[in-house]
C-alpha cells in the first residue's frame, strides 16, 4: 500500500497541473480562512498561502524550481492582473487630474523618506552595509525590489523576505492608523497603502474601496518605477554606493 502511495506522488509531483491546483487550493483554503476570522488583515490570505505551500514543499522534499515550471502560468497572469488595475484607476480619472501632482510629490517623499530611512535605521541596529542595503527597496514589489537590491549591492533574499513581511504589517495595521489619524479620503489612503505596503497593501486597500484600491496600485507601480531610478543616485550621493 504505501508504494502504491509513493508511486501516486511521483506521478503527480511530476505532472505540472498538481503544482497548479495545489496553489489554488492553498489560495482558497486561505481565503476561507480569512473569511472565518471575519477578514481580520492579520489572517491575510496571500501570507497563509505562502506558508501552506511552503510547508508542502518542505513536506514533500519538492524543490522551488520543480514547483515552479509547474504554477508559472498564476505567475505569468501577475502582468495582466497589474495592467488591469487601470481599470478601476480609468474610472477614477477626474478625481486624479484634480490631485495629480500633490499626489506625485507624495509619492516622491514617501519612497525617498521610506528607503533611507530604513537604511540608517540599519545601521544604527548594528546591521552591515549590505543588510542595510537590502531594506532600502522593502516598500516595493517583490521582483522590482529584489532586481533593485542585487544592482546597489544588497541580498535578492532577503529583501524578498522583508517586502512580504512591510507588506503584511501595512495591511494590518494601515486602516486602523487611518482611523486613528482621522484619515477619510480614500484617494489618500490609498496613496499610502501603495507607497509603503505594494501589492498586499492595494489588496487590502481594494477591500476597503474601489477607490482606495485605484489610487493604491496608481502609487504601487509608480514606487516601484521611481525607486528604481533614484534610489541608486541616492545611496551614491550618501556614499553608500
């Protein structure tokens, strides 16, 4: 019986189509998980997927590279599911053309501030240049972030680790700060979900509304396009690089 079972999960550890359903099953577990502790942020789906397939992973000794070439369609519909975030932006329009560029100087100041910030706060807790260097992109999108830390000289890894982890705690805590600040415009808020918390954050921005939601992936993509611009120029003008 048990080589039986063992031939079964050979059979499908190498059939691309059980790494495809075992992400969406993760997904929805997780998404049933979220809605039975009332949609608290910190039960945030997208991280208690990414456990649930980790432990898979470890469970079954499959690698990240087998894993991958088997769930790399979710990961090519990444780029349409961002590209379709103008949709909700497009019905936006006439509110943006009213705070365009208040909005941009916000975005501006929230990644200048938000890298260097959290490179100096490194140092100063003692970690080496190159830690601090992998936290200065930890605002932005995972593959934008980890390109960025590997040309200033940072580790790919760990600022893999550390966008997931500030895009958690923005979605955890943002709203309530929001409403601890007496924050009630969305197109505000949503601006500060996008610039510190990227795509976990515009998750939760949309649940909150359509337009917090528009207004977050606005300022996500136009971080992550600006951060990798002038964040390099900064670290060289601060003698980092």
């Amino acid at each position: 019986m048990k080589g039986e079972i063992f031939q079964l999960w050979v059979y499908l550890s190498a059939t691309p189509l059980f790494c495809l359903t075992a992400t969406l099953v993760a997904y929805l577990a997780a998404v049933k998980i979220h809605e039975y502790f009332g949609f608290r942020p910190i039960f945030n789906p997208v991280v208690i997927a990414v456990t649930l397939l980790v432990v898979l992973l470890s469970v079954t000794g499959m690698d990240y590279s087998t894993y991958f070439d088997g769930a790399q369609f979710i990961h090519f519909l990444l780029g349409p599911a961002t590209v379709a975030l103008a949709v909700p932006l497009y019905r936006q329009m006439r509110k943006l053309r009213m705070v365009f560029f208040p909005l941009m100087a916000a975005i501006l100041t929230g990644i200048i501030s938000g890298g260097i910030s959290a490179v100096y706060i490194a140092e100063l807790l003692g970690a080496t240049t190159e830690t601090a260097l992998s936290f200065a992109p930890k605002s932005v999108t995972a593959p934008v972030a980890m390109g960025i830390a590997e040309a200033i000289g940072g580790l790919p890894s760990l600022t893999a680790i550390l966008v997931v982890t500030t895009g958690v705690i923005g979605a955890i805590i943002g709203t309530r700060l929001f409403d601890l600040i007496g924050c009630n415009d969305d197109s505000v808020k949503g601006v500060a979900m996008g610039v510190t918390s990227h795509g976990i954050g515009t998750a939760r921005a949309f649940q909150v509304s359509s337009e917090m939601g528009a207004f977050s992936g606005l300022a996500m993509a136009l971080s992550a396009l600006f951060t990798s611009m002038l964040l390099p120029w900064l670290l060289t003008l601060m003698d980092y690089l």
